[in-house]
C-alpha cells in the first residue's frame, strides 16, 4: 500500500515553493517605488496595493472555503471571516495610496492572527510557519511602498 503522506509531499513542496514565489511581486514593486524613475513610482505603488488587495482576498477565502468542508456542522463565523479580507481590501484600494497600503499591511497581520488561531482546528498546524514567513515579508514590503508614497 501506498502511505498518502509520501504521495503528498511533493504536491506540498510545491505549494510552499508557489506561496513564496507569491512574495515577489511584493518584493520588485516595493523596490520599484524607490528605484524607477520617478513617473513610474506611483504607478509601481498602485500595482504593490492592488496585488495586496489581491492577496487579502485570497486569504480569506481559504476560510470559506475550509468552512465548505463541514457540511454536517457548518459555522457561520468562518464564512463571515472569509468575505472580511476582501471588503477591507477594497476599502484600502479607494483609499489614498500611502493609506491603503498601510492598510493592507495591518489587514494582512490580522489575517495571519486569525490564521494562527483557526488553521489548527483545520488540521493545518504545519503551514504557520509558511504563513508567517509569508507575512512578513508581504506586510514589510506594503509598508515600504507607503513610505515611498
């Protein structure tokens, strides 16, 4: 018989090796708005918002989708948390750019505490590290962006 958890592992090395690849967008547009020319820095800091935003919405929609996993006894509290992300997000995108990513950044650090918190009941323990990992330097990045706004 094959053990499932030898199965699976390369599929999980990829999906850490696709989270951190994730990060770099964040890290070439952070850069970008200190180092393009000036014309571009803000089109570089619109593109870091929008690709958060982006990533907020993902992270909330884990949630909704590992609540869709308990048919027999659903929870309404992680289907609220999973829309939450996305309506921040899309505040943060109407707000001024410095603003918004600074949103963003505190968006993201609230999701990875409701992460910490929930992923273990989801049997998802081993992906924290990733995750903080993840927002760190996503947070780091956004907020690099708001200071060069």
């Amino acid at each position: 018989m094959i053990d499932p958890s030898r199965e699976a592992l390369p599929l999980l090395r990829w999906a850490a090796r696709l989270g951190y690849a994730g990060l770099l967008p964040f890290v070439i547009l952070a850069v970008a708005t200190w180092i393009a020319p000036p014309a571009y820095r803000a089109q570089a800091g619109h593109a870091l918002l929008a690709y958060g935003a982006t990533i907020a919405s993902f992270l909330g929609a884990i949630h909704w989708g590992l609540a869709m996993r308990e048919p027999l006894a659903p929870q309404l509290g992680p289907f609220v948390w999973g829309v939450f992300p996305s309506l921040v997000a899309w505040v943060a995108l109407l707000l001024p750019l410095s603003q918004g990513l600074v949103t963003l950044a505190l968006l993201l650090g609230i999701c990875l505490m409701v992460d910490w918190r929930r992923y273990p009941t989801y049997g998802l323990r081993k992906w924290l590290t990733m995750r903080l990992h993840l927002t760190l330097v996503a947070a780091v990045c956004l907020l690099a962006g708001a200071v060069a706004a």
